[in-house]
C-alpha cells in the first residue's frame, strides 16, 4: 500500500462499511494526523465503539491489524509533510531560520510537559511513592529505548537508597521477577503499555505477590490495565517516531516528580545520602 492510499482505501469502501465502521472512517478522516497518536482503545472511546469494531475496520481495509493501520496513517502524514520539510531544512541559512526551529522544537517540549500536568493523577504518584518507599527492593526496567529511562531512574533513584538496582537484559529482568518477593517493586517503562516482554513481566511479579509501577503514554493499554499503578506521561508519539525525544522529556518529568515526593518525605536523610555520595565522586576530579 502506497502511503497516500489508506485515505482513498477509506473512501473507496465507505459504503461497504458497517455503521459502526462508518463512525471509525468518519473520525480519521476527520482527523488525519491526530489519529495516528491514539492506542487502540482511545480511538474505540473517540468513535464511541467496541475495540474489536477498530481491529474489524483494520482487516477491512486491508491491513495486517491496528498497529499496521497507524503506521500507514503515519506514512500517509509523512509524506504530506516530507516537502514541506525539505523546504525548511534547504532555506536553513539564516539566524532567523535557526531561531525558528529552536522555537518550533521548544514548543513541542512544552506541550509534552504540559500535556503530562494535565494527565497525571496526583494521588497515583503518590500510591507510587509510597510503594516506592515501603518496597524492600526496587527493580528498574524497560526495553528498546526505555531501557534507558529505566537506567536514569535507578542512577536517580540510588542516591536515596542502595534497594534500587538495575536489570538491563529482558532474561534477566524474568529471572529478577521471578525471585521477587512480596514487598518488592518492579518500576517499569513503557510508552505503549502494550509489549509482550511488559505482560509477561507484570504476570510474574504478580505470581511472586510483587508490584508493578507502569509509566505509559497509555493507561488503556493492556500494560496500564494490568499494573498496580500507572503513571501516565504526556507527548504524542506516532509509529515513525519511536523513542522521540519529546516522548523521552515526559517521561523524565514524570520520574523527576516522582523522586521529588520522595525526596520530601525523608529530605535530611536524602541530603545526607547525597552529600556523602558528592564526597565519593570527588576523588574522581582532578
């Protein structure tokens, strides 16, 4: 399928489509760019429609399933804009020009931060927290390019206490899971909410009676449905756009909030840990 098709593909079987699937090509038609960013559920809530009304629609048009769908809708908008793009990058010459981009790129930070305020449930960070806190041992985990929000995590987490550890490797986070014990954590990162590796993860700290802290674009997803709690991010990120840096700056807020309301809860005890870890780390300047 070429990426202007999926559009023509839509208005060419409207009329074969159910009344439901009617409502489902009316709102992306309508919302041609936006529709891209949603999870299957938020397009099902938007249509005022059942999920599997969105997977029928999918296989109708001739595509594989819903995450397919949203990569040619991505595809569709990448070329719409691809030379409009061109243009800008060819007439980057000026300081106005340069100006400009910074601008555009600083407004699309400020969203992701703003849209993150506007989500996040304060009484889920603090659930969060107070689960961070009674834990007897923190697991940080992600994939792909979380995984390196999980390693932030536990570099910020591990100036309050040594409990934090990382567990890079995803045969290693099953072996870490599967040797929790109750009062343990697992503080995991997914955009999605919605991989396989995620599942598995929060059904075997379950088995072992530990929790699962979820930060997710998502909370609808099949992730956010099954975590203990979740911390809801903000930023748009579509198919072409994994690990955006926009989508990375949400989640980091998040994470700065969360190690804030600890740092709170217990702050000469924080500052203590941290001024003798400053103290360490001084030996290595010269």
């Amino acid at each position: 399928m070429n990426p202007q098709d999926i559009f023509e593909t839509i208005g060419s079987q409207y009329y074969q489509l159910t009344n439901s699937e009617k409502k489902v090509a009316d709102y992306v038609l309508a919302h041609r760019t936006d529709a891209q960013y949603l999870s299957i559920s938020e397009l099902a809530e938007e249509c005022e429609v059942a999920d599997a009304t969105i997977s029928r629609f999918c296989r109708r048009l001739g595509v594989g399933g819903y995450n397919a769908f949203k990569l040619e809708l991505a595809k569709a908008s990448m070329e719409a804009q691809s030379a409009w793009r061109k243009r800008g990058a060819a007439n980057l010459e000026t300081d106005e020009d340069f100006e400009a981009m910074c601008q555009s790129r600083l407004h699309e930070s400020t969203a992701a931060l703003e849209q993150t305020v506007q989500r996040l449930d304060p009484a889920a960070l603090r659930r969060a927290a107070d689960l961070l806190d009674q834990s007897k041992r923190v697991c940080c985990m992600g994939q792909g390019s979380s995984m390196v929000l999980a390693e932030e995590a536990w570099s910020l987490f591990a100036t309050l206490s040594p409990k934090y550890v990382l567990v890079p490797d995803s045969h290693q986070q099953m072996a870490a899971l599967a040797l929790m014990e109750e009062g343990d954590t697992a503080l995991y990162f997914s955009y999605s909410g919605s991989t396989r590796e995620l599942l598995d993860a929060i059904e075997v700290a379950h088995l072992r009676k530990g929790k699962v802290i979820l930060i997710t674009r998502f909370p609808k997803s099949p992730g956010g449905q099954r975590a203990d709690v979740v911390l809801q991010c903000g930023s748009n990120e579509g198919p072409l756009q994994a690990g955006s840096a926009t989508a990375r700056i949400a989640q980091l807020f998040v994470l700065d909030l969360l190690y804030t309301e600890l740092f709170q809860r217990a702050p000469e005890q924080a500052v203590e840990r941290r001024a003798r870890i400053a103290e360490a780390i001084a030996r290595r300047h010269l």
